[in-house]
C-alpha cells in the first residue's frame, strides 16, 4: 500500500511537470513569449526610485564632508558612483532584463525564464 501511494505521487509529479507528454517546448528547454516592451518603464520607474534614495543618501554624506571638513576626493567619487548607478538602473539592467525574460502558458503549468531579478 505505501509504495504505492509513493507511485502513484511519483507519476503526479512527473505528469504535472509533463515530462512525458511530449512538450516541445520542454524539450528544448526555453520559453517563447517575451514580455511586453511596457514593462521596459516599470523597470526604469524602479531604478528611478532606486536612485532617488541614493541621491539622497550621498547628499546627506556630502553635506556631513562639507559641515565636518572631511576629506573632500570623496565628493566627486560619490558623484561618479551616483552617475554610474543611474545608467546601470534605468537603462542597462531593464534592457538586459526584457530581453532575456521569457514565459509559456501550457495546460498545466506556467514556465517562467527570468535573470536578473
């Protein structure tokens, strides 16, 4: 009775991943449908929303360089930083991100392909 109780959840596992059913698309490995380009501003609205806190996080800093007579090299590198995180965030990694994200819609299941969160 127990081992076929295990079977039997074996074969339900297998059939719902439909490893037997003859998916192509399971057989070669990627999902077809992209992502619509909307989501493009999404993303860039999130590296948006992402660089505003760091800007003000850097401001913050700058100003206690400024008031507290630090060392003033680090501005300029914050700013650096701060420029570089913007293009990364909302133009670099949304890109990257809409054309590698892929999905199918089959009978029983949901595929999602993602990288990079």
């Amino acid at each position: 009775m127990e081992t076929s109780c295990i079977l039997n959840t074996y074969n339900h596992y297998v059939d719902g991943l439909s490893l037997f059913k003859g998916d192509r698309e399971i057989m070669n490995g990627e999902p077809g449908k992209r992502i619509s380009e909307r989501a493009l501003s999404v993303w860039r609205i999130y590296g948006m929303i992402g660089l505003a806190v760091s800007f003000i996080v850097f401001a913050a800093i700058i100003v206690l360089i400024i008031v507290f007579d630090g060392p003033k090299w680090i501005i300029p590198m914050l700013i650096i930083i701060l420029i570089g995180e913007g293009y990364f965030f909302i133009f670099f990694i949304p890109a990257l991100r809409w054309r590698r994200w892929r999905y199918e819609v089959r009978e029983q299941e949901i595929e999602i392909q993602k990288v990079l969160r």
